[in-house]
C-alpha cells in the first residue's frame, strides 16, 4: 500500500500544480474581499479642489492682519458657499463669505475661520485675531497626489479601499479571479436534498456542504452532480467539467471495491499526485492532475470532507485569490480534557475555542469525533492539533489551533460534554 504522505508534502505538492492565476477587471462592488492584481494609480489629486475643513468663514489672510479681541477686523459678508456650490466670482479683498465643510475655497482667499470664533453682526463677520495662510484649508492633492500608487499589488480589498477607489472615480479593479471549482459528489447511495431516500440511501450534504466552503473560501462553485460508483460514470462527469480551475470529488477513494475514483482518474489518464495523507479524520484523500487541471478526491464522511478542504483545498483556493495567509489561521490554545489515545496520524480534533478568563484561548474537545459525524461539525470552530506518535495529553496542554472563524473565538465557554472518542 501506498506510504502516507504528509500533509506539508501534500499542501506544497498541489501549491506546486496550482493553474495559473486568472486576472480579471471587475465592477467596483464586485471586487470587495478580493485581491489586487496590479497597482493602482490615482488619474486625478484628492481633493481635486481647494476645500474647506470646516464650517466658517472664507477669507485673504492678509486682511486678518492685526486683529485681536480689542481690535477686531470687520469683514463685510459678501455670501455663502455650500458644498456643491462654489462661487464663481474672486473673493474680492476686505470681503469674507461663508462656506461650509467640503465648500470649494473661492479664488482669492486662503484661509477658513471657524464659525465658533467670529461674531456676526450688521456691518459684518468681526474677526478677532490673525488668520494664518491655509489654516482650515484642504489644498489640492492633500489626501492623495495624481499619478501616486495609492493601492499595491497583493492588497485586500475592503469597504475602506472601495471608497477610496470611487473618490478617485475608479470604477473597475483587475483582481485575482475567483476559481471556479467544480463538485462532483459519488456513491450509489446518495440523493438530492429534495429528495426522500430510499433503504439504504442518504442525501447529497457533501454536494451543498463543498459548494459552501468553496463559496465562503473565495471561490466560485460549479456543481457537477453526483455520480455513481462505476468507474466510467465518474470518467465522464470529469469529462464534462469545461471551465474548471480545479476539480473537487467526494467518496470514492478509500481502500474499498467500489472505491473507484482513482481508477476513474486513470482511465481519463490523469497523473497521480498522491493518495493517503498522513491526517485523522480524512485520511483516504487523493490528487491527480487531469489535462493539466488539479483533481481532489476527498472523503465521504462528511466531517472528514471538511476537514480535508480546511487543511487542503482552503489553502490552495488563498494561493489562487492572491491572499498572503494561506489556510486557516494558527494559534495556540488550551485543552479542556485529556487526550488519551496516542496515534500515527496527527489528529486534527473538532473543537470549541472561547476565551477563557484568563485570556487564554481554551479548546472544550469533549464531542463526537467520528469521521461520519456531522452534527458536532456545528458545535466547532477550531481543530485542536495533536501531533502525530505524540504521548497522551492531560487537560490543560497546550497545542496549536487552526481557527475556522477569527472572529469567534470571543464567546462564553459552552456547557461541557461528555468525551467521546
């Protein structure tokens, strides 16, 4: 039988065949979360237009000269400048008009005095000390000069970055394109969602459930149905897989008879990559290149399905999309219970991660940890990671965790469960 390979030989082997990149210019709203292909360039300075900071009172510097509480200058007002409006006129000297945030400066004046320090009476806007040149004044090219890179190759496009894109009438990105990943779920047993299983038969989760994670990931799920266990039924949904960056199989590829994904592979004349990786749950995970193209054959059971996309496709799927982290985020965590089995394989055990009060973040483990349990699938979101021949651990160990969700890590601890191994 075939050695087990490990999973960093295993992630840098399909990091080594990954298709190309594909760089495309989408629309402005559609390039949110994805990456920049190339570096942007400002066409135009921002502000393209002297403007002002606040609400006030538009003046010429020079003619604030020498006021003061005692001696205040009077300025005649002259009128007002919304933003949108700008006045077309020059300011003429010893006038002041009023202007508000985001108001072009009219020509002639240099300076905006706030309205909370002026007085307004009759004869006009009473200044009461110098005003210096600029002061309140955002001046041409402030925030970003024409021609300067504002973003850079490789950079995530957040909500922050498209509205400084738009500010300087950007309305189209080349990012990296989202891989198209096609789906193709086997097995006699499986039928649609929508449908009632017969004896001996089961839904299509894996189908749905795949297209998610690829969806969530970045990437752009092509669904190829399900196939049954014969050998040139799978060939020829491969085969009918045109447009594909990559190909995702679930079933098929343990040790069993009708296991026939890999002799599915063959007959289309695939190169093998590998099959076996030295991991726990997923461990009958398989690769081949296909016309050049990346197949992935995951397993059946479902949660071990998803296992092998977080520790598998994910991180090839980031390669793709341009992002610098690739797979899930690492951390370091704290074990609830012992781990009581020493095994080959590491183990990449389902957990929930919370912050504990000391600040730590802690692993509760105690749940069903059975490839072909789903439903604590739900109940996690970390693997806590154990080493492979490495001796049982006592609660409280320290590990690293791989977390499925930066962000909820932040939540109470969950009532305890009973360990089942």
């Amino acid at each position: 039988m075939t050695a087990l390979l490990r999973l960093e030989e295993a992630r840098a082997l399909l990091l080594e065949h990954a298709p190309p990149r594909r760089v495309e210019r989408l629309a402005l709203a559609d390039a949110l979360g994805l990456v920049l292909a190339e570096d942007m360039r400002a066409p135009e300075p921002l502000p393209p237009f002297p403007r002002s900071g606040m609400d006030g009172y538009a003046v010429r510097s020079q003619d604030t000269l020498g006021a003061t509480r005692e001696a205040p200058v009077t300025l005649p007002l002259v009128g007002v400048i919304p933003a949108g409006h700008p006045l077309e006129d020059e300011l003429a000297p010893g006038t002041t008009v009023a202007i508000m945030t985001g108001g072009a400066l009219p020509k002639g004046a240099d300076a905006v005095i706030r309205l909370e320090e002026v007085r307004v009476t009759d004869e006009g806007v009473r200044i009461f000390r110098p005003v210096p040149p600029m002061e309140n004044v955002a001046p041409i090219g402030e925030d970003v000069q024409e021609g300067q890179v504002v973003l850079t190759a490789g950079q995530l496009i957040r909500p922050q970055e498209i509205n400084l894109l738009a500010a300087l009438g950007i309305e189209r990105v080349p990012v990296y394109a989202r891989p198209r990943v096609g789906i193709l779920s086997t097995g006699d047993e499986l039928v649609g969602v929508g449908e009632v299983p017969g004896h001996g038969q089961i839904r299509n989760s894996n189908g749905p459930g795949m297209a998610a994670l690829v969806r969530a990931a970045g990437g752009e799920p092509v669904m190829l149905g399900i196939a049954r266990d014969v050998t040139d039924v799978i060939a020829r949904a491969l085969g009918q897989s045109e447009g594909c960056d990559l190909l995702i199989t679930t079933g098929g590829v343990s040790v069993g008879q009708f296991d026939v994904v890999k002799e599915a592979l063959a007959v289309l004349g695939a190169e093998q990559l590998f099959w076996r990786v030295s991991i726990k749950p997923g461990t009958p995970v398989c690769a081949g290149l296909l016309d050049g193209r990346l197949v992935i054959g995951l397993s059946g059971n479902p949660a071990a399905a998803i296992t092998d996309f977080d520790l598998l496709v994910r991180p090839l799927l980031d390669h793709l999309l341009g992002r610098k982290r690739l797979g899930l985020r690492e951390a370091e965590g704290i074990l609830d219970q012992p781990v009581l089995k020493k095994v080959a394989l590491t183990r990449f055990l389902r957990a929930r991660a919370y912050n504990g009060p000391d600040g730590e973040i802690h692993l509760d483990t105690g749940m069903a940890q059975r490839a072909g349990v789903l439903s604590t699938m739900c109940a996690a979101n970390a693997y806590a990671v154990i080493p492979g021949h490495c001796d049982p651990l006592p609660a409280g160990a320290r590990v690293k965790v791989l977390l499925q969700d930066d962000a909820d890590v932040y939540i109470p601890r969950p009532p305890s469960c009973t360990m089942r191994y």
